[in-house]
C-alpha cells in the first residue's frame, strides 16, 4: 500500500505534448529519491517507469481531451503528490496510400507490366518504392499533407535485331524514367495514373548536301522532353515519352511502306521490354515524309496511330519541288529516270530523289487528296513555318511560307484537322523552341493526379 508524503518532493516541469495525431510526450525532471514513475492516463495506470527516467510517450493515445498524472514512489512505497497535465489528442486516422497504375497512353490505356514507382519527397530523394506487378499496379504508404511525386522507372534492353541492322532506326535503350510534378496528399486515399505516351519521328533519308543527319534531327526535341523550352521561360517538365526515330525513303509510297514496317518493329520492341504494347501510337513527321504518314494512315488494315503532327508538309504542294523535279529531268538522261534495281543503292537515292519532287508538285498533291482522305480516327495536327525569306515569295507564289511551304499548302489537304502557325523556317521545324514547345504541348500535357474525397 502506497502512503501519501506530503513532505516528499513534488514532480517538476511536468509537460504533455502531441507528437504526432495520436502520440502524447511527457518529460518531467526526475528526482534520485523515487525509485518507480506511475503514469495514469483517465484514472488508469498505463506505465511504471524505473528510477531516473524523464520521459514517456503514450502511443497512439485516444482521441480527445487528455488527463495525465505522474507519481512518484520511494523504497518505503511513500508517494509523493501527483502532478497533472492535460492535452487534446487529434483523430487516429488510417495510414494514407498512393495506389495507382503505370499505362501507355493509347486509346484503352494499356497497362505495363514492368518496372517499379519511386516516392520522392520534397527534396526529390526516393524515400519508398514499389515494383509494378502485370498489370501496371503498384501502392505506396503516404503521410496525409506530405508533398511528393512519383518516379516510374525501366530498363530498356537491346532486344530486337533489327533495329541494331537499321542504321536509320533509333530506338530508346538504357533506364527510362517518367516523373510526374510536384503535388500534396489530400486525401485518405489518391489514386495515380503515369500515362506514358510512345512517339514515331518520321523525317526522309538525308541526301548528300544536307548537314543535318535524319538522325540528329529530332536530338533537341528528345533533350526538351527532360526540359522544356518554352517561349519566354525554361520549364521543368522531367517527364518524357517514348521516342522511336526513324528515316523513311523520299517517295510517297516507299515511305509509307517502311512507316509500316517501323510501327510493327516499335509494337515488337515494346512487348519485349513491357509485356505488352499500346494500340496505338503518337508520330511527328516532318517535311515529305507527312504524305507518307497519310499514306499509311489511310490505307492500314487497322490505323495504329492516335495522333500525328505534321511539320511542313506540302499537303498541297510545293512549287519548288516542281522547279527541282523539272532540274532532275532536263539534266539527266531518259533511261537514267527508270526505276533501279534494289541492289542498285547509288542510283536508288537519286530516283527517289525525283520521284519525291515530282510527287511533292500541286499537280501530284491535287490527285493525291482525291484519293488519300481518310483519316480513320487519328487526330492530326498540321504546323506551318512563316519565317521564310521574302526573296523567295515569287517562285513559291505566297508571301507566308517558310522558304519551302506555303501556310496554305501546310495546312490543306485534311478536313476538319488542327491547324498551327509558328515563326520558324521549314528546317527549324521539330528542332526550334516553338514547335518543340508545341510537340510536347501536344503529346505530353496530361492530368496525372486524381484524389478521391475522404
């Protein structure tokens, strides 16, 4: 039996404080005469703490108004007189989680089903991660009010033959991550989508007096991807897509052959690293090799590509291409415009060379249009230079036009598609900041987040 001793040192600088929702924190200053600590909590003793001790948390403590009393005890059971301190105690409330899915952004949102999601904190370090299972789910525990942001992460294999063989093909390799912005746990529960677009660039093989390889054509496009460069400001956008670059042959319909070949290898390559493949895929073409891209759109036994934006293509022809493809013809001989061989590679460009001038002349776009008008479902987006030369507004017969392209032709060819006016010349298009700008505005703006309500 414990007897009160009024003449025994009182517990001092006895204080309660809430740590988290539901842990209480008591600290006092210990006194060498006590040998146990009672703590109460409501009447009921909840610890006996040895002798020296100073401190006490009561986790997960009810939620509510707190009442605390700390005693101590001597070796003779004397007991001193209690000291009291009260605290209201918030709401327990369930761990919050951020479930959610990894799927390429394609017209049945196609799940993944390979990789793993990191959580970021506010400093962007991984603080937890989660592996994708095969259906493009993951979950990750979250604090209510903590800001994060996700990172999914893969590693692109080399897998495919032929695309190492194709030196006009590049395919991604390598660890490919896509991060979504910044953004609070509101909720009990937030539900994720990482949509991750997949993206043809199309441009025709580089004939021997261009500087710019086809290859390295889309280069400051791919690096915008990670940061984007917009008008008046730099923009983090650390969120790419899947970029598949290839070349395509000059002539309308070769092109829109190898387009076909190509989507097939990047659907082939896709289900190798993911599992699966998405439906149906983005493509910016630019130049000549746009009429390919409708070619291919139009005549597919099933129209593999959502969107496609076309930059500086002649829809309805060029008159420069009819002055290039009556050079060709007067400075050549007959028997040398017959179709080679396959074998015969030198004198295949220089056909092709031709017939993508002859093909690229109002004459050829007029019956081309008649015949070459189904979209099946794509959206297109077509973008017009207006920085050409004003030296040039007579032989093309416009006075806006990007020293290759009238706006009108740029624009035409396509009912009811999307049509852009940017002040860029036709060799800046897809590698200058405002029709990079307006690629990734087209491709990778996307909402990433939705919070279900408590």
């Amino acid at each position: 039996m414990e007897i009160l001793d009024t003449q025994l040192p009182a517990i001092s600088d006895l204080t309660c404080v809430v740590q988290s929702p539901s842990d209480v924190q008591l600290t006092w200053t210990p006194d060498p005469i006590y040998v146990v600590y009672k703590i109460s909590r409501r009447g009921l003793v909840i610890a006996e703490l040895p002798a020296g001790t100073s401190t006490y948390v009561d986790q997960k403590a009810p939620a509510g108004d707190q009442r605390y009393v700390v005693t101590g005890i001597t070796t003779d059971k004397l007991r001193t007189s209690s000291a009291v301190c009260e605290v209201t105690v918030g709401e327990l409330r369930p761990p919050s989680f951020i479930s959610g899915r990894v799927r390429f952004q394609d017209i049945e949102r196609t799940p993944v089903g390979r990789g793993r999601v990191l959580l970021l904190n506010e400093d962007s370090q991984p603080v937890a991660s989660a592996q994708v299972d095969g259906f493009g789910r993951f979950a990750l525990p979250v604090s209510l009010g903590q800001v994060v942001q996700l990172r999914y992460l893969v590693d692109l294999q080399r897998i495919d033959d032929r695309a190492s063989a194709n030196d006009h093909a590049r395919l991604p390799t390598g660890e490919f991550a896509i991060t979504t912005p910044s953004f609070a746990i509101e909720g009990r529960s937030v539900t994720i989508d990482l949509p991750l677009p997949v993206v043809l660039l199309s441009a025709r093989q580089r004939v021997a007096n261009e500087s710019i390889s086809t290859a390295d054509r889309w280069d400051p496009l791919v690096a915008s991807a990670r940061v984007r460069v917009a008008v008046d400001e730099l923009i983090d956008f650390s969120s790419p897509a899947l970029f598949y670059s290839f070349a395509l042959p000059p002539s309308v319909a070769r092109g829109a052959l190898a387009l076909s070949r190509n989507v097939e290898l990047v659907h082939s390559h896709l289900a190798g690293q993911f599992g699966r493949s998405p439906k149906q895929l983005d493509l910016v073409a630019f130049g000549v090799s746009g009429l390919a891209a409708r070619l291919h759109i139009a005549s597919a036994a099933q129209n593999s590509i959502a969107r496609a934006i076309l930059l500086g293509t002649p829809n309805l022809g060029t008159t420069r291409a009819a002055i290039e493809a009556r050079g060709e013809r007067a400075t050549r001989q007959f028997p040398e415009l017959l179709e080679p061989t396959d074998s015969d590679d030198a004198r295949r460009g220089e056909y092709d060379g031709f017939v993508a001038a002859t093909q690229q002349t109002p004459e050829f776009l007029g019956a081309f249009n008649l015949q070459v008008a189904e979209t099946r479902g794509a959206e297109f987006h077509l973008v017009a230079g207006t920085a050409g030369r004003s030296q040039l507004d007579a032989i093309l017969g416009c006075s806006t036009h990007d020293d290759r392209v009238c706006v009108e032709s740029a624009h035409g060819g396509i009912a009811g598609a999307q049509t852009h006016t940017i002040n860029e010349t036709h060799e800046l298009l897809g590698r200058g900041r405002l029709s990079i700008s307006l690629i990734l505005d087209s491709i990778l703006s996307v909402d990433w987040v939705a919070s279900a309500p408590d």
